[in-house]
C-alpha cells in the first residue's frame, strides 16, 4: 500500500489547490516538509485526518469546528468552500477519497458556525463510484479511527505513551485497547463479549424454564438474582466510568489552562521580583534624599571655608607673633631689671665688681633703649591681635568650620541619580509585564490549581469504587458459574431447551477467554522484543539493556542493573514512543505511511541523527513534517540522503495564508 | 495507513490465532467442535470493525443454533 498524493484546497493556511506527490516506495521512502511554526505542517496531518475521519484537532485533542478549518480569505470569498482528497492503494485496489465542506447556498455572508456549511464526501474503489451510505463503513474497515494515532503521529502521541506506563489509568486502558485493535486483537475481545453476552440471554431463558422444575427451582432463581445483581453492578459501574472520564476530562482541560497560563505565572513571579527591587529602590532613595537634606544644613559652611580658612590662618600668625614678642618683652624687662640694679649699687649684679662712669653711663642709655623698645612693641600687639582680640570672635570664627559635606552630598546625588534611572527601567518592565498579563485573573489560576488538585484526588475514589465494583462483579459471576454448574449437572436441566446454548456458549466464552490471555502475552513479548531492538538503535545512552513491557504496552526503560529508570527525559520518552510505534509496526507484519508532526523537536543532535537514519525503516513512505531548527536541510539529511525522494516547503505568503512548495533536489 | 493495522487480513496470522483457539478448546476439553469455534471466529474477524455487536451476536447465535438442531437430527 502507499499513499499517491494529498490535495488540500482552502483548508486552514493552505489558500487554493495545494498538492502534496508523496514519492512511491521505490523512489524514496522519506518525504520532507519543511515549515516554520503556525505555517502549517500540523495543518496537513490534520488534512489528511479530516479527509479520513472528518475531524481535526487543536493541541491537547481540542477539536477544532469544522467551519474553522476553512481558510478565512475562502471563507469571505464568494466560493466559500474548502476540500481535501487522496489517492491510495492497497493490495492492488486504487481508492480516491474527497471531502469537501461547502457554505449552504441560504446562507449569508461568511459562514461561522458548522451548522452554516454542508459536508459531502467521495469514494472511488478502483474508478467505481461507493454508494454514500457505505463511505463511512469502507473507510472504518480500511483505516478505523482508533488506530490513525499509529500513522498521524503528532505530539500528542507522546503524551499519551506516558500514560501507558500509569497501571490502571481509563486513558492508559483507552490506548492499550486501541494498540490491541492494530494487533488485531478485537476479533478475540468482541467474540469473547459477544459470546457473553448470549450466554446471558441464554441463561435468563433457561432460568425462566427451570422454573417450573421442582428440584431446580430454588437454584434458577437465585441465579437469575444473582444476575440482576451483577446487572446493577455493572450498570453503576459504567456510571462510575462515565464520572470518572467527564472527571479526567475536566482534568484534562483544566490542565491545558494551566499550561496556557505557565507562561503568565512566570511573569507574575518576574513581576514580584521587579516590585520589590522598585519598593527598595524607593526606600533607598528616601534615604539618601534625607541623609543629603541633613547634609545641606551645614553644606553653606562649605561655601564659606576658603574664607574662614584664610581668616583662621590669619588669627593663629596673629598670636604666634604675640606669644614671640611677650617672650622678647619678658626678657628685656628681666634686663632692666638688672640694669636698674646696677646703677643703684654701682655694681655688676653678676661678678660684683665697682662700675666706673663710662660703664654707669652705658648701662643708663640701654634703659633708655629698653622703655623705648617696650613702648613701641606693645602698641604692634596690640594692633596685630585686634581682629581676634576678643576669645568669643575666635569662638565664632571656629562655629563657621564644619566636616567636608560637600563631597557626601555629590556622592549622594550620584547613587539618587542612578536609582532614578534604575527605577525607571523597573517601571518600563513593570509597566510590559502588566500590559501582558492583564488579562489574567491569577486568583483564577490558583482556584483552578486547587480545582485540578480536588478533581484528581476525585477520580482517584472513582478509581477505587470501580475496581470494587470489579472485584464484586466477579465475585457474583463465579456465584453464577457455580449454579450454573450444579443447574447443569441435574437432569432436571434436560427439561429446558436453553441448557444446550449455556453450555455451548458457555463453552466458547471460557475458549475465547484464554486464548486472549495467551495472545496478549505472546502479543506482548513480541512487541517487547521488537522496541528492545529499536531502541538501542536509537538511544544513544549504550549501557540501558532495553525496554520492558506493562500491561497495557507502556514501556520501561531498563538499566544496567535491570531495575526500571523513574526519571526519563522528554528525549526518553520520545524515544520509547518512536520504539513503540516501530515495533507495532514490526508486530502488525506490515508497513503503511506514516506522517510524523515535528518528531524530532525535543531531541539532541544524537538521538535526531538516530532517528533519522532509522526512519526510512519506519514504513514504506514517511512524511516528515518538520521546522528548520530540528533538521538542518544539509548536515541532517546527509545521512538519509538516498532515502530521501522528495523535499517540500511550506512558505508564507502572508499571516492567513501558505503555499507548499516542491524544492528542487 | 492501511497495512499496520491490518494483521488480520494476513492469513497466517489469521490462522494463528484460530489455532491458538483450537488448542485451548483442547485444554479445556469444551464440547464444541472445531466447525463451529472456525464458524464463530469467521464471524468475529469479519465484523470486528463494526461498533454495534448485534449484527454478529445474531449471526453467533443462528450458528450456535444450526449446530445445535444439526445434532439433533
């Protein structure tokens, strides 16, 4: 089987006809799309997943309304209609399948609901027309929705392998089942069911017949109470379902919520950090403002101190040259003294010796000489010292001196100076910040938290009433078996014409039973055994031993030690998945097309080289859909080259609209 | 795409599992023969696709029954 081509007319970006030649296996069996984000790779695998199923999804599964994947400029347009085909073959049977949504002719101006638009669908089986009524049914026998997660392979996938590995998870159940589906396994589960379910039929006939037989009376009515009993059972056990998935669904798309407002949550954090770095700025900036108004009291002494100074200097000359002139005038009256001494006696006030006239008269004219310096240097005192003559000036004077405040107070102005403009940086991203979370409300975020938190510790009772209500159904259906039994082994049982179907179907009920036990085992290893092998060709980690399968085919990865790795990367995971989805593959003994979203997105250049050298094993046609940040168009598939058949872009024409491309080799 | 899921149109796999079937029948020594588990099987494989198990409940039952009335012939 390979898919010829993919043709989308006015879907999403993709404005008028639009083809994409998917090359035949023998001309290469990897195709290459490269695209930017929100240019439209995501918007050809849901192409090709509408034009099968009529459905298309957001991130998180959301469905996107139909009328929504109509390009806008062709919703306003007078055509108003939008279409997407295929042609495949499969063992040697062509099918051409178009869908197409068109606005319904009363309607006026753009359509904007589904309800305006009218969907038609086409299928030709080897040119021959199929009757409307079978499309639906032929497209389910060839490709059932339930498994199109194995060959639309997008980031979802990868969520959804996580949950795999939760035993006993609703959605875990949801996907093992549809890997069961791939495996062909339905045929063993719904034979057994169905076989069950006429087993019941049937033994609800044969109790009613019983009746009338005296010896099995007691024991038919029993059983057919024990039957209504596990009918309620069951009964309130789906309903217990039921509120468990409208519960993980509430889960679900609180969470998608949550994830949407991460973004927000860590700018509110970024908002928390600048307010407090603006508040201390602030708080500084009071600070010094106070600190420099204190400083400005005295900063005036500042202007004055060349003044002061020059006055102070003068002062201090001023009494060093008195204290010079009394230490001079001190002595020269101590001379006098002396002198004065000398005339009286008319001797040497020193040797003692008899002073003669010349000597007296020498000594008379230095006395004279003396009174006259004492006069004349008393009056240049007093003249010098005038200025400072009173101790309250030169106290004065000294107030007038203060500290250097002038320098503090530059200091000062230069941080007030760098907090302002600090601040107002602050204020541009504070003021960014708000714009951008404005919108959000962030006590709704932490109700919704706390909602998420309530909502999961619900389903977890859920969980637990269910099982329990699992563990009384079987306990009731063995009640059952067992007065089946004894009804069977009475003779009496004859009587009833519905003893022969319950032992026949209860018969084929207990064959079909254990041949799915032993299916889903032997299903299992194999699956095992084939992610094992793709696994260490893909990992680059050599000393992991491989992988290890659960019930409900998640996969472990084993170390060394053969004990299980708890904590796995967002690489890891998309490594088990790419595992998984190879070995279903391998398992199922067949390969189809696989279209892959962005596969390569969380790895490293490792893992990319190995995974892509191991893609062109996947299928026999792989489309992948890729960004030129995760595949670099000439180092990346270099090692792929030969299997590469034909390389395509997605390029933009404009906001709404994109065209796709082939590129030369 | 078609071919990955579709192990049950490969008729040794096919084969496979109506031959695990017939070995637990022989384990548990159920008292339906082979024609009938085959017939049963038939009709499961061919319906497994189908939501809505009425169609092959009836035909189970017919066949269970034709069994049944052919036995007491």
């Amino acid at each position: 089987m390979y898919l010829d081509f993919l043709r989308l007319k006015n879907f999403m970006p993709f404005y008028g006809e639009h083809t994409l030649k998917v090359p035949a296996p023998d001309e290469g069996r990897v195709c290459v799309v490269f695209g930017d984000n929100m240019r439209g790779k995501t918007s050809l695998l849901n192409g090709l997943r509408w034009l099968l199923y009529g459905k298309a999804y957001a991130r998180h599964m959301r469905p996107i309304a139909q009328v929504d994947l109509m390009n806008r400029d062709a919703a306003e347009s007078d055509e108003a209609s939008m279409s997407v085909s295929a042609r495949f073959v499969q063992e040697n049977v062509e099918y051409e399948l178009t869908r197409s949504l068109t606005k319904k002719a009363y309607v006026i101006g753009v359509p904007t609901k589904d309800e305006d638009t009218e969907m038609t669908v086409h299928l030709r089986k080897d040119g021959e027309p199929i009757s409307r009524g079978y499309i639906e049914h032929e497209i389910a026998r060839a490709l059932p929705e339930s498994i199109s997660r194995f060959f639309l392979f997008d980031g979802e996938l990868l969520q959804e392998y996580e949950k795999l590995l939760i035993e006993q998870s609703r959605q875990g159940e949801a996907i093992s089942s549809a890997i069961e589906q791939v495996l062909g396994m339905p045929t063993l589960t719904n034979g057994r069911d169905d076989l069950y379910q006429l087993r019941v039929n049937a033994e609800k006939r044969q109790s009613e017949e019983l009746r009338q037989v005296q010896t099995l009376e007691k024991h038919a009515n029993r059983r057919l109470k024990v039957r209504e009993e596990v009918e309620r059972l069951k009964e309130d056990r789906d309903e217990l379902a039921r509120e468990q998935a409208d519960t993980e669904q509430q889960i679900e798309s609180l969470r998608t919520d949550l994830e949407r407002t991460e973004q927000y949550e860590s700018y509110a954090e970024e908002l928390r950090q600048y307010k407090a770095r603006l508040e201390e700025s602030e708080s500084r900036e009071a600070e010094l403002r106070g600190e420099k108004k204190e400083l400005m009291a005295s900063a005036w002494k500042d202007l004055l101190k060349p003044k002061v100074e020059d006055a102070w200097g003068e002062v201090k000359a001023a009494e060093e040259r008195r204290e010079r002139e009394l230490r001079k005038s001190g002595a020269r009256q101590r001379d006098k003294a002396l002198l004065e001494m000398a005339l009286e006696s008319g001797e040497c006030p020193t040797c003692g010796h008899n002073l003669d006239t010349r000597e007296l008269e020498v000594i008379r004219t230095h006395c004279k000489d003396t009174e006259e310096g004492d006069i004349s240097g008393t009056g240049e005192r007093d003249s010098d010292v005038g200025m400072t003559a009173s101790p309250l000036g030169a106290l004065e004077l000294r107030k007038l001196q203060g500290p250097n405040v002038g320098a503090r107070i530059r200091d000062i102005e230069d941080e007030i100076t760098e907090k302002i403009a600090g601040r107002a940086q602050l204020e541009n991203r504070i003021k960014e910040i708000n714009d951008k979370i404005e919108s959000v409300d962030t006590d709704q975020i932490r109700t919704k938290r706390q909602e998420v938190n309530r909502l999961s510790t619900y389903a977890g009772e859920l969980t637990e009433q269910i099982n329990q209500q699992n563990r009384d159904i079987e306990a009731k259906e063995r009640d059952i078996q067992q007065l089946t039994n004894i009804i069977n082994s009475d003779l009496g049982a004859d009587q009833a014409g519905s003893s022969r179907q319950v032992k026949v179907y209860d018969s084929l009920y207990e064959i079909f039973s254990r041949t799915i036990t032993e299916e889903r085992e032997k299903t299992r290893e194999r699956v095992e055994d084939f992610a094992t092998k793709a696994f260490k060709e893909l990992s680059t980690e050599a000393t992991y031993t491989g992988l290890q399968i659960t019930t409900n085919y998640g996969l472990h990865i084993i170390d060394p030690n053969g004990e299980t790795v708890r904590e796995r990367s967002a690489g890891a995971e998309q490594i088990v998945a790419l595992s998984l989805i190879d070995a279903l593959n391998r398992v199922a003994q067949s390969y189809g097309t696989v279209m892959m979203d962005t596969p390569l997105g969380r790895l490293d250049p490792h893992h990319r080289q190995n995974i892509l050298k191991y893609v062109p094993k996947m299928g026999n046609q792989v489309v992948l859909l890729v960004h030129e940040g995760e595949l670099d168009r000439a180092a990346g598939l270099s090692s792929i080259k030969e299997h590469v058949g034909k390389i395509y872009k997605i390029a933009r024409v404009s906001a709404t609209k994109s065209t796709l491309e082939e590129e030369a080799d | 795409m078609p071919g990955q899921w579709n192990r049950m149109k490969n008729m040794s796999e096919s084969e496979h599992m109506l031959n695990t079937l017939k070995s637990m029948r022989d384990e548990i020594e159920a008292e339906v023969p082979n024609d009938l588990l085959s017939r049963v099987f038939e009709i499961e494989r061919e319906r497994q696709f189908e939501e809505s198990r009425s169609r092959a409940q009836s035909e189970v039952r017919e066949a269970v029954e034709d069994w049944l009335s052919k036995q007491d012939e």
